[in-house]
C-alpha cells in the first residue's frame, strides 16, 4: 500500500472513476451527435453570455483575445475565475443545455481540488473550466468581459516552467510564454497586428 493515501481516499477515487466510466460509456444517438454538431459553433458566445462581472476568463483564451490570428493556438476550452465555480460551471451548462434543447453537458471535477469542468455528453471534451482564484486578480475588459493580464499570465506560464511537478505541460506553457514575449515587441514597436 502506498504512503499516505487511505483507504477511503481510494475507494472514494475508485468510485469516482466508476461514476466518470459510467457516464462516458453511455451510448448517444446519432441524432443527438448530429443536432450537437450542427450547434457546437453557439458554445462559445453561450459561454460568455452566462458570465457575470466578477468572473475573469484566463488561460488561452485570455491570450487568444489579445494575439493576432497567426500568434494564437487553437483552443475550444474556457479558464474562468469564479467566486463560485461549482454554481457558476451549473449555470453554463444549463445555458448550453437550453441551448442545444437536451441533456448535452455535464458538470463534473475537475483534478485540481475546487475546480469544475463542462464536459460534453456527446463527444466528452471540456468546454469550460471554472476555478475559485486565490486573492484578487488583476484583469482589463476587452469587449465587455474581464481577461487576466498578460503579466498574470506571464507569471503564471514562468511559474509552472520552474515546477518540474508540472514537466508535463512545460512544452505548452514555454509555447505560451515565447508568444507572449512576441506579443508584446510587436506592441511595444507600434507594430501590434492586432485583429480586433
């Protein structure tokens, strides 16, 4: 047995992949996987209407907001900073719910503690990411929705790269950080090719 895990820490873990196995094994109709992809292009704008004034989207999206179309990553998921994430995670799949008329989504943790994820029924990827942030979080409105600064951003990218616990996704964050850095000669040059 291994150090520190107890006995109901891993039974609980086991049911919760049972739970997770039980859901993803569930057969959809094609009707269904039709109806979700002729919609799937409303997911993001859903999104960001369920999105109130105290939550900050960070992440990729933050980054693809700024960047010009040839420095961005293709990215389908939102990071969002929520006070409430679980409620907040409740209220997009509701809206996506509604908006695809069924049952389409499905709230769920995340594995970061306190995290929750809005996982599609039909095609099991994540759509939304809402995460409790640890004090206040500096952000600009762009369009009407806050975003997380580029010197978040930039510290948390710096941050992870110095985590060897997180060596599984240096290869992304460096990626991110080598963007950023390219982002901001163009700006500081008055050079920004900015799209929006």
């Amino acid at each position: 047995m291994m150090k520190g895990l107890s006995i109901e820490s891993i039974l609980k873990e086991l049911d919760f992949t049972k739970k997770k196995d039980k859901q993803s094994s569930k057969k959809v109709s094609i009707s269904k996987t039709k109806k979700f992809h002729r919609k799937k292009h409303l997911i993001e704008k859903t999104i960001l209407k369920t999105l109130d004034d105290g939550e900050i989207i960070y992440g990729e999206q933050a980054l693809k907001r700024r960047f010009p179309v040839w420095l961005e990553r293709p990215t389908v998921d939102y990071d969002v900073y929520a006070k409430h994430p679980r409620r907040e995670a409740r209220e997009a799949e509701r809206a996506l719910d509604k908006m695809f008329g069924g049952d389409f989504f499905r709230v769920q943790p995340a594995q970061h503690p306190g995290t929750f994820k809005v996982v599609s029924n039909v095609n099991e990827e994540g759509y939304a990411d809402f995460t409790r942030p640890d004090g206040s979080v500096p952000f600009d409105v762009i369009d009407g929705h806050r975003y997380v600064r580029l010197s978040v951003e930039k510290h948390h990218r710096r941050k992870s790269l110095s985590n060897p616990e997180y060596g599984f996704r240096h290869g992304k964050d460096r990626d991110a950080l080598n963007r950023i850095l390219i982002y901001e000669r163009l700006r500081k040059n008055n050079n920004s090719g900015r799209r929006r």
